[in-house]
RNA sequence: GCCCGGGUGGUGAAAUUGGUAAACACGUAACACUUAAAAUGUUAUCUCUUACAAGGGUUGUGGGUUCGAUUCCCACCCCGGGCACCA
C-alpha cells in the first residue's frame, strides 16, 4: 500500500475557472486563424453549418463538431495549415413561420439565434476560425448564390418548366424530388399533391452519370476518390437509380395502322431544297401510301435565319394531330423550333441528322452562315410533348457526332435513335430507305429484361400515354377507355404508387402491336400500374417473368407463356437500342416563399426571361408587410410592387422581377467554398485561395443529408468545375456521418418528448473537457447510441485523474523503461485512431497508459508532457493549464505532436499461446522471434499443456511466431 | 421485393483483420479511508457445474471450411437505413 502522505495538496481542478481563462486567451492569441502557409500542407476540416434554431443546441449536436475539433487540434498539431470554420444556414421555413406569427423580419429571429448558438459552442472549446463565419442569409453570401444560378442559366442548366410538379398544401409551395417523403412533405407530413406549376428548374440530370460514376471513381494511386461511408453512397446510387437497358420499338400491327393516314411535312436542311437529296423519293414512297405529303421550299436556303424559315413554315403548312414532321439537317432545327410554337401538338417528330446544340460546327469547320441566325435555345420537354412523345432520331454517319449529340438529343427527347448507316453520309443520297422504316409507327417500350422478348404476351401502357389519346378514333371499346383514363387522373399520388393494391387495367380493343423478335400480333392495354414518367410509359408485358406483369395477366386471363432467356445483348442489337434510364429527376428549385436568396431573373414582354446584370446582384430581399404565403403559387414578393416592378436590363421595357425564391438547399450547396476566402468581393473565391485549400479533406455531418444536400452539392461543385472556378471534380474527399445522440429513453431528443439534454448545463456541472471526452467515448462515432448522464462521471474522473497525475511529476524522476513504452504505444495508437476517426478506442488506450502512469510513484517531465500533448485535442483545456504549470510559454495546441519512436513500441518478450485441439491450455513468455523448434520444444514443456499430453498421439503441431503454438492430439 | 449496414456480458462496447472473446468504461457487490456521507482507492463481476480447485458452455440460429472462426463461405431469423407497381 503506497503512502500518499509526502504528496502535494494539489490546486483543486475547477473547470469553470481554467475553461473560461483557456478560452480568452486562445481568442486572444488568435492561434487558430487559419492562413494559406506556403510552407505546410493544407488541411480542410469541415462541419455540415447548422440551421439556428430557436430552441439551440442540444448535446446531440456538438458531437460532431467535437469530432472536427479533435481532428483539426492534431492535424494543426502536425504541422498542417487547418482550416476549420463555422458558419450558419438561416434561409427556411422555421425562421418565417416565426417572422409570420410575430410579423418581424425573420433576419431578427436569424440574428437572435446565430448569437445563442456561437454561445453554446463557444464553451465548448471549439477551435473555430471566427473570421471566416458565413451566413446563407446575408447579401454579401448570397449574391453568389445568386451568381451561381445566373450561371446555370447561362448554361442552359436552369430552365423554366410547366410540368406537374409535388405542392404541399400546408407550406403552400412546391417541393423538389428530395424533399417528399412517402408522398409526404418531408416538414411537415401533409400529403403532397401534383400541381403543373411554372417552376424553375435545375437540370442535375445532364450531371447523373457523372454523379454516379464518381461514387466508385479511383485515384492515381487506386484508392478510392471519395472516401465515405458505403451506406451514403449506396442512398446516391439508389436516389440515381440508373438502370440499363434497351428500348425495343413494337410497331402497329396492320391491322390497326392500315387506315391511318398522316400528314408528313419535309423540311430540307441548309443548302438544300424540296428538290434535293431523298426528298423528291420519300414524298413519292409516302404519297403511294395514300399519305398527305407536303416538301416546301424554305426561304433563303443558302443564308437562312431562324425567324424567317419558322414563320414560312407555321404560315405555309397545315398542322393538326396526324402531322408527322421530318426535318433534314437544319431542317430539323427548323422543325424543333416549330415544334415550340404550335398550340396543339402533332403526331410526331423525325430528326435526320441534326443536333440542338451549336457546338457541332466543331473546332475544324467553317462557322456556317446560320451560326449567328439562329437561336440554339431547345424547350426539350416542350418538344417531347408537342411531338406527342413520338420522336425518331436518325443517326448521323460521323461516330464522333453521333456520340457526342445524337446520343444526347435522343436521350433528352426519350426519342427512339435510330442507328443505321445512311447511304450515303449526312442522309445526302437520293434513297436513303432507312428513313422511310422509321415512319412506321410503332410503341416503344423500355425494358431491363430484352432477354425474355420471347415471353412477351401482350403490351401495357399508361393511361397518360400520348398515343392512347391519338388512337381513340380506332378503339371500339372507346367508353370504357375513356372512364378508366378519367379516374386514374382523380388518383392521388400516394394511390396510384401503392404497390399493394389490386392492378387494374382496360384492354385497347382493335389495337394490336407486333413483337418485333417473333413477328407476333399481341393485344394492348392501359393501366395504371405503368408510370407515364418513368421509361416510355409503355411496358413489353412478360407475365412469366415479372411478378407485376403475371399479377395482372392472372387477373385478366391473359396468355403466361414459360420461354428460355435469350442473350441480353444479342436482343438488343437484333430489336432495339442501348438505353439507359434514371429515376434522378430534374431539381424543382422554385419555392413560393420569402425567406430565400431572389432568384436574379427578370421577366419581359419584349425579350423574354433576362438574366439580372451580374453588377447589379445581389438582388436583396425586399422588406414586406405580410411574410404569409399567399397559396396561389406566387411567393408574397408578388405583392411588393416597389420591388418588382422594374426595366428591363436588355430593352429598358416594362418588366417583373421573378418572385419565387430558391430553396433552402442553394446556399448549402457550396458554402464549404466561401469559407476559403469569405470576404472577397470580386468572386466567389480567389482562385488560389481554392487551388490552396480545395477539396474538403473531411466533412463530418448527418447521414440524413445523404440524397439531398450531398447531392445538391456535388452537382453544383460538378458544375463549377465545368466553367473553371473549382479545381477538383469533387467537393469532399472523405466523409463520416455522425450517429445520432438519442435521449436517455432511447427516443429522439425533442422538446415533444421532455428529453432534451442541453449542453450550456453539462458543461457548468462537468466542464467541458468531460462533455468532449464524454461524447468521444459513448462508442463508435458513427453509431446511434441514447445519452447518459450517469455515465458522464467515468469520462469526469478520467480528467480529475489526469490532473491529479501532475502531482507525481518529478525533474529528477527517472522512469521505467515501461512507462516511456507505454507512452510511446499510446501516441502510435492515438494518433491511428484520431486519423480512423476511432475515438473511443483512442481513449480508451488513453485511459489504459493513464492508468499505468497512475501506478507508478513518479513521473518525469518529459513522458507527461508527451502525454499531455495526446490528451489536449480531446481535453483541451486541462491540457493547455497543465502544459502551462510544467513551465510552457506557448499554448499546448501550436505544440508539435509527438513522433513515436518505432523501438520502443515493440516487446522484445512475447507470451505465447498453447492450444490442445484449438482450446487454449497453457501459456508462456518467449524472446521475440524465437524460432519455430524451440517453440514447440518450450510449449510440450509447459505444465499445463503437458497434463494434456499425456498418454497423447501428438498428431499436429502448427507453430505462428510470435503468437501460439497449436497441438493436434489423437484420441 | 431489391440493395447497404448491423446483431458480442446487467449497460456502452473492444478484439492487432483467422490466433488467449469480453480490453476500456458505466453499473453492482465487498473492503479500506471517514463519526458519517461524498470523493478516492483496492478486489470481484460472461455463464453453468451451490463455494474453492478443476472443468464445460458462450459472439442472433443452423450448417461448412480450418490445427484454430466474433472474423471466411452457405442457409435462415431479427434490428436499422436507402430504393420501390422504376418495367
């Protein structure tokens, strides 16, 4: 028993007192301001900014930054330049349902709360660099939110589109993709209806493969690209939902299509005429087929403009429902342009050879005179409709042209392409009967199976199909077909998506399509278990081979018919094309509210949507009397006529500013940029200050962002990339979640439940040092585990008794070769764990090397120090008062982090195991390396193992240096 | 239904990646110090064979591979998460 009587009274550990003084002058000193330092590698450490709630933090929410902070406090430790920031996302509803119910400005609330929270994580002991603090919702932020979405409009990537979109009634706006849940507004759990709203909306589709690809995309040296947990990744893929594919064309049987008799409409391309090429052919071929044909000579062939050869042909042709457009070359632009002024749409589209962007001209060629004629703007999804969904495209013989836009065009349009070889190249010989083939009309259908088209018994589409409207004249059974239309349209979402319910369908009677793989006539029917939106909205029905199919053959008696599968390519390329589907839709990025960043758009009578000046940004939010949302689809900035109504930038006209504002996901999507330079007024970043800290080395935040934020993100990065502001083709190279911290009754912490736990509180009782060692030690970072504040006294009783272990501390102690071992073991382990994000176990070998120094009755300087210097990224505090009473003039935390000496951390005496039939029996200490032979000769030795031996065949021996030797006796 | 995690003492958990299962900590019990309590320290604490000793069993269940399996393989059960009448 060790006497104590000799020792010190030591200063009693008053948290509150060394917390507080540590804090000051940290501040004061400005050792975390973070600097771009030529001379030390970078190191980004970032926390998910939090939303300031009125309700603050509670003790769930510092585990994270907690984490970060551990991290960024070894790292800088290391001789790195940290960068470790906190900012604050304040644009959404909970600021403006308050500002509603009270009518003050919501910038109040956001200013109360932001103060609150820099409180709560200021007794912490948070390294913070609080220079570079951003908030969403301030002007100077947010104008460069404004100028990213200026940007994408630029691109072409934000555009304007009237297509149904989720409304929830309660928050009276619309909703992207992402934030419905269920059919439910993710907020507030109203049901969601579908509205056709006009909405903005960002194309993150056109960056779907990139953001799927780069999930899996390996580095120089073959480790992944992004290091992140595989069930956040796996969310993005599932949210991408890519599914390969084929769509195979089903054409009318005759029987159905001999009487129809279309409207064609040629339009030549540049240089060409009426005369020209397949032309004067095709017009003959379709005229023998009792077919309307009309060729017009278009204006100025060799000099062409846009306005002038769409007006000739919305003034010389006739449209209606049977008009087939074809367009040649130009002449398919023409036709697409067309296409986007007619009031009613057309039977559909043929694309011969042509491309929507204006890039095809290409490096090498010659700018064509049309180049600056015409206006390169396509309403994609205008054209998909008014073309009836029926567009063929034709591709070009040049492969590089072909891959690079056909491809895309026909994916855009969910338009068949057609891959054939032209006769001759750009469709320019006399007959080019590959076109002709492709007028025939036919159903595609989109299929993941074309190795079961032998199985095909009948076909499925949806009652919203284009087609089905077009083909009433031919159906017998038209009544019917029409009352099941009408009720599928009264069906909620949540209804018509509820895979559980009875499938239902109407038989198209007098329509039959003809399997393409066997020339077989099956008959075609709606229902409503096929999705217009998703695929083609038509389904090749295989009943013995997809549960959904054979469900509603069952109940309709339709044909199951057992086949053996094909070669799934073989299929493809014999009776279809490649294709592939995502089920990531376009982000619906208008919301009808106002607290959100103005969307910089103005609108004019004369020319059309107007991009507000980049000088002229921000567009501030304007001040107004009611924050109410008005539910008609208009945000309350409709009603602030100051603001809205103003010139417009081009023509000086009478216009409106937009005045929908963005979501709250814009300012989130590329904060962790402003942080690198957050006060520069001439851009976004300086580009070397983002060639300096980019990318993000560790991002540390919530799983739940894992199919919104974290992809809003990564498109936008992506897309920065694209026009030269970002260096990196990813935001952030690593990513953990952090698990939740549940209440003591294992429920969410919420003021509903009563279970809050607030930290202000526990660090008052505790200390903070406790609460972060704490909150370290609970157990895996990234597991969910329920607080408990009883448990907070072992992590207390850790710090006290490393404070009093200063007491054992001797100048003139001279320690035992297996302290400094064990130190030196524990800074390896440390700093392992703290790089794998393992704290607890880093702790835990804390404690262990603790605990041994505990035992001994002294301790020198040196080994105390070096221990000092692993604790302080976890208790900061203690760390920094005890460094300082050992004689230290500089704060612990600019310290260098201690190297461990690979000598010392090996044993040169090893125990070794002894297992009789793989149960372990006997035990012994050998020199390190000890050979194999004397091994085994000590294990037979053992007195425990030799009882076991006794009266044995030995049958086996296996001998692991190092480790065990292993005995396998006979009976 | 498909896909990703995960399942170890009373509790949170650990296990060098195939080599002594339960480190570290909470809780509990006994003891020491104390007038007493708190604090602190010491000891014990997976379970069964009533206790010592000596053994047996044990990482969701059942099989397999192996000298040896918490770890690898197969099947199943349960919990958490993502997607979903997606063709």
């Amino acid at each position: 028993m060790k006497s104590k009587a000799n020792k010190q009274v030591p200063k009693a550990y008053d948290h509150l007192i060394i917390e507080k003084k540590w804090q000051k002058k940290w501040a004061k000193s400005k050792i975390y301001r973070s600097k771009e330092d030529a001379e030390k590698s970078k190191y980004y450490v970032l926390d998910m900014f939090p939303y300031p709630s009125g309700e603050g933090l509670h003790v769930g929410h510092p585990k994270g930054y907690i984490a970060t902070d551990v991290v960024s406090r070894m790292k800088r430790m290391q001789g790195h330049s940290v960068l470790h920031p906190m900012g604050f996302d304040a644009f959404g509803l909970p600021a403006e349902n308050y500002a509603i119910k009270t009518r003050t400005n919501p910038l109040i609330a956001v200013q109360r709360n932001v103060k609150r929270f820099k409180e709560q994580l200021e007794i912490i002991g948070l390294d913070y660099d609080w220079t570079r603090e951003i908030n969403t919702t301030d002007p100077a932020y947010y104008r460069w939110t404004q100028w990213i979405f200026l940007q994408l409009f630029k691109k072409g990537l934000a555009f304007e589109s009237n297509e149904p979109v989720n409304w929830c009634p309660t928050d009276k706006t619309v909703l992207a993709n992402e934030d419905v849940e269920d059919g439910r507004c993710e907020r507030c759990g109203t049901p969601v209806e579908k509205r056709p709203l006009r909405q903005w909306v960002l194309k993150i589709t056109d960056y779907a493969d990139r953001l799927l690809n780069d999930l899996d995309a390996k580095k120089s040296d073959g480790t992944n690209l992004l290091d992140w947990p595989e069930s956040i990744k796996e969310s993005q893929r599932n949210w991408i939902g890519k599914s390969e594919g084929a769509i195979i064309d089903f054409p009318f049987a005759s029987t159905t299509t001999e009487n129809i008799s279309a409207n064609y409409i040629i339009l030549h391309g540049f240089e060409g005429s009426a005369e020209s090429n397949f032309i004067p052919w095709l017009k003959s071929e379709l005229e023998k087929k009792g077919h309307k044909v009309t060729a017009p000579e278009l204006p100025n062939a060799f000099n062409p403009t846009e306005d002038e050869q769409v007006d000739f042909v919305l003034k010389n042709c006739h449209f209606d429902e049977n008009t087939v457009l074809i367009g040649h070359s130009l002449g398919a632009v023409v036709a697409m342009k067309v296409l986007m002024k007619l009031n009613e749409p057309i039977s559909g589209l043929v694309i011969v050879a042509a491309a929507s962007d204006p890039s095809f001209f290409g490096e090498s060629a010659k700018p064509r005179p049309f180049h600056e004629t015409f206006k390169w703007d396509f309403d994609l999804d205008l054209i998909k409709k008014q073309a009836n969904g029926n567009i063929a495209v034709l591709s070009d013989t040049q492969e590089e042209f072909r891959a690079k836009y056909l491809n895309h065009l026909s994916t855009q349009l969910d338009a068949r392409l057609i891959e054939v070889r032209a006769k001759e190249e750009h469709f320019c010989a006399l007959e080019e009967p590959e076109i002709l083939a492709a007028l025939h009309p036919s159903v595609k259908v989109f299929t993941t199976r074309p190795d079961t088209i032998f199985g095909v018994t009948y076909m499925v589409l949806a009652p919203e199909h284009p087609y089905v409207k077009s083909l009433l004249p031919k159906i017998s059974n038209r009544n019917e077909v029409v009352e099941y239309i009408e009720k599928a349209k009264l069906e909620t979402e949540m209804e018509r998506t509820d895979a559980k319910r009875e499938k239902t369908g109407v038989e198209l009677k007098g329509i039959r399509v003809v399997n393409p793989a066997n020339n077989e006539s099956v008959p075609v029917w709606i229902a409503d278990y096929v999705l217009a939106d998703y695929g083609t909205g038509a389904v090749m029905a295989v009943p013995a081979h997809d549960e959904r199919d054979a469900d509603f053959a069952k109940k309709y008696d339709l044909p199951i018919r057992e086949i053996k599968l094909e070669d799934k390519d073989e299929m493809i390329r014999k009776f279809g094309s490649k294709t592939i589907k995502y089920k990531l839709r376009d982000w619906v990025f208008s919301r009808q509210r106002y607290w959100g960043e103005p969307m910089p758009l103005i609108h004019c009578a004369n020319c059309g949507v107007v991009p507000v000046p980049e000088k002229d940004l921000p567009v501030k939010l304007p001040k107004v009397v009611s924050y109410e949302p008005t539910g008609t689809g208009e945000s309350p900035l409709a009603a602030i006529g100051k603001w809205v109504n103003v010139k417009c930038p081009k023509c000086k006209g009478k216009s409106r500013r937009e005045t929908n504002t963005m979501p709250q996901w814009a300012g989130s999507s590329w904060y962790y940029l402003r942080y690198m330079d957050p006060k520069n007024k001439k851009a976004l970043v300086d580009s070397k200050k983002e060639k300096y800290w980019a990318p993000v080395d560790l991002y540390i935040g919530g799983a739940e962002h894992a199919t919104r934020h974290l992809i809003y993100a990564r498109f936008w990065h992506k897309f920065l990339y694209d026009i030269g502001v970002t260096s990196t083709i990813e935001p952030f190279s690593r990513l953990q979640s952090v698990g939740l911290i549940m209440g003591e009754d294992g429920r969410k912490m919420s003021k509903r439940f009563g279970n809050v736990v607030n930290p202000d509180e526990v660090v008052a009782r505790f200390g903070a040092d406790t609460l972060r060692v704490y909150e370290m030690f609970m157990g895996p970072f990234d597991q969910q585990i329920a607080w408990s504040t009883d448990s907070m006294v072992g992590a207390r009783r850790f710090v006290e008794k490393v404070w009093r272990l200063s007491e054992k501390v001797l100048s003139s102690a001279v320690d035992d070769i297996n302290i400094i071992k064990i130190i030196h073991k524990t800074i390896k382990k440390v700093t392992d764990d703290i790089n794998g994000l393992k704290f607890n176990t880093a702790i835990s070998s804390l404690m262990i090397a603790v605990n041994e120094l505990d035992r001994a009755e002294s301790i020198s300087k040196e080994q105390f120090q070096l221990l000092l210097q692993i604790l302080a990224p976890f208790m900061p505090h203690v760390a920094d008062e005890l460094w300082s009473s050992l004689g230290n003039k500089k704060s612990i935390h600019i310290s260098s982090w201690p190297e461990f000496d690979p000598k010392l951390i090996e044993d040169n005496e090893v125990n070794i195991i002894v297992q009789i039939n793989g149960k372990m029996r006997g035990s012994f200490m050998a020199a390190k390396d000890t050979s194999k032979e004397l091994l085994e000769e000590t294990a037979k030795k053992v007195p425990e193992v030799m009882k076991w031996l006794t009266g044995k065949a030995i049958q086996k021996i296996v001998v692991v240096p190092n480790r065990l030797v292993s005995i396998v006796v006979g009976q």
